[in-house]
C-alpha cells in the first residue's frame, strides 16, 4: 500500500465508528463486488469517518447504499450522504447509526430531536438488517463482579466445561479456519438458517485478520477455538475495534454438546476482550424469544437500544422498489420451505 493511502486509512480508521465502518471492510466489500464511497464530515466538535456501501442494481443506471453502523446523523452527514446519493445515482442509503438512544431502559440521547433531522433531510423508517436492540456486557468491571452477575445456571455451566476440561485459546491458524468453516456449514445445516456463503467467510477472513500479518496494523478479526479432547468443538471470530469487542459469527458441533464448551466459550472472550484493554463488548444482536439470546442473557448483559433503521430517500423509484423488495422476499420465505438453506 502506498504511503498516501497507507495514511488515508489510518485517518479513516480513527474516526470509524464500527469494524463495519472500518477501511478493512471497505476492501472487503470491494473485493466483493460492491463499490465504496468515504469521506469524512467535520460537525461542531467532531470528525466523523462515514463509509458507504453500494450495490448496483443489475440492467439499470441505479444502485442502492448502506452506511450501516455510522456515527449519530446530524445536517452535515446526512447533507454528504445526500452528495454522495446524486453522484453514484442512489435511490436510497439505508442507515443503522450504532447510536445508543437507551441503554438498560434509560434514555441517553435525544432520540426526537435526531429522527427529526432525519425527516427533514428525507428520510423513512426502512426494511431492518440489524436488530434495532444489542447486548453490551461492561468489560471494565472486575472477573468477580461479572461472575456474580451471571444466571446460577451459566456459572454453573461455566464450571462444568472447567471440570470437564474444556479449553479456549486463540488460534488464529490455517487449521483452526479451516475447522470454522467446517463447523459453520455443520450449523447451517443443523438449524437451517441462512448464512453468508463460504467465498464470504473466507474473504472477510483475508481482508479483516489475514492482510493485518506482518504489519504494524493490528487484525480486527480474531479466532477463539474451544478444545475438547485434543478436538475443536467451537468456534467464534470476533472484532477488536477501538474500545469494543464485537462478536459477530459462531459455530459449534453438536457432538460433546453436554460439555457446555459455548457457556466457557462466552467467559473466555470475556476475558480475553479484557486482557485486550477494551471497555465493551457487544453481542451483535438481540431477538426475543431465540434460543441464542436466553442464552447470551445468562451473562446478565445491558440491553441497549438503537436508533433503527432510516432510509435516506434520494428518487422517485424508492416507493416501488420498496414494493418489489417485499415481493422478493415472500417469494423468498416460501423458496425456504422447500429447499433447506446451504453454505
């Protein structure tokens, strides 16, 4: 990389907000097949790296944008975002500020005065890719008080993988990425959800952890691998992105499942996002009644609230395109009763 973009993206990186914000995810979208537009937007006091997204709608001159997990819109970023919309030809940006208005039940922004900003600038509630809800878990508070903070039944769980001699350790080898895949496809398969493709996987592998080697810079994706019996039962990647620790995708094998290797799993990323100096660590995700957030609340996390899902409005063909997007999908959902989800 040359020294002037080895400096862009070091000014990008300090003002991105999220590891998908990240100049790293921007490549990784690249190579991908998806365009990316950055730029950066001074307001008030603050500087703000914003990194859009684009995929281009195929036999048309129109693409659509994502500027998913941003900083809180205000005048100035929506304004360059309106900029950006003309010049590539958008007919909307879909935003997901990673932007708390609660945290825990208790308001801690000014929610109304930000949607209305985001009204006047054109924007409408828009179709979700993230949960409008997370779980943060306060990595500042000491291994006892996180402990006691726990459901009896996950320390109990915790100590059972401890007796049984379950262990998690990094391992950010060929070998154990290999294994992670091998266990995501055994999971889709399983509990047949749909997940991103192998080509996917690998690329966000490459792009995120693997071009991070023999360099300065530091991964923001790393492996953790829970052994059992000389054999890895489970696998997590998770971010590091300036004060947070991210977990984003995961994987386990059903074989040994009584070991409960996934409670021991969740304890060591939490003190391994710790041992890293980072202050939070967010579970990427809540919906209620999974079984995957029953178990993520065992940890006693703080339920944190965001501003939702906005689409910044720039064409006339939103509204229908709005409309063959809801088709797409039933036509989708109805495929997926017939045809079991692969990886």
């Amino acid at each position: 990389m040359r020294k002037t973009e080895e400096n862009k993206k070091s000014i990008h990186n300090k003002f991105a907000f999220h590891p998908l914000q990240s100049w790293e995810w921007g490549e990784f979208r690249r190579a991908w097949g998806n365009d990316v537009v950055r730029t950066q937007v001074k307001s008030d006091r603050y500087v703000d790296s914003l990194q859009v997204v684009i995929t281009k709608i195929p036999r048309t001159g129109f693409g659509i944008g994502t500027a998913l997990r941003g900083p809180m819109p205000t005048k100035e970023i929506l304004n360059a975002l309106l900029k950006i919309a003309k010049e590539q030809n958008l007919i909307f940006i879909k935003l997901e500020p990673f932007y708390a208005v609660k945290k825990g039940g208790i308001s801690c922004a000014d929610e109304k005065k930000v949607v209305e900003i985001l009204k006047d600038a054109g924007a409408t509630p828009g179709k979700t890719l993230f949960t409008p809800t997370s779980f943060w878990i306060d990595l500042t508070k000491s291994e006892e008080e996180l402990l006691k903070s726990f459901h009896p039944k996950t320390r109990y769980n915790i100590r059972l993988a401890q007796r049984k001699g379950v262990e998690v350790v990094e391992d950010n080898s060929d070998k154990a990425f290999e294994k992670y895949i091998e266990l995501t496809r055994e999971t889709v398969e399983r509990q047949g959800f749909y997940a991103h493709s192998e080509i996917y996987h690998r690329l966000m592998w490459q792009y995120l952890h693997k071009k991070a080697l023999g360099t300065r810079q530091k991964a923001i994706a790393r492996l953790l691998v829970a052994k059992y019996k000389g054999e890895i039962i489970t696998t997590w990647i998770v971010f590091a992105w300036h004060d947070f620790l991210y977990y984003p995708y995961g994987a386990s094998s059903d074989k040994y499942k009584n070991v409960m290797a996934n409670n021991l799993m969740m304890w060591e990323a939490i003190r391994y996002g710790k041992k890293l100096g980072l202050k939070t660590f967010d579970l990427w995700g809540r919906e209620e009644g999974k079984g995957f957030t029953k178990f993520k609340e065992g940890y006693s996390p703080q339920v944190v609230e965001f501003l939702g899902t906005w689409d910044l409005v720039t064409s006339p063909l939103y509204w229908p395109y709005r409309a063959l997007e809801f088709l797409r999908w039933q036509v989708l959902r109805t495929k997926s009763k017939f045809i079991k989800p692969a990886f």
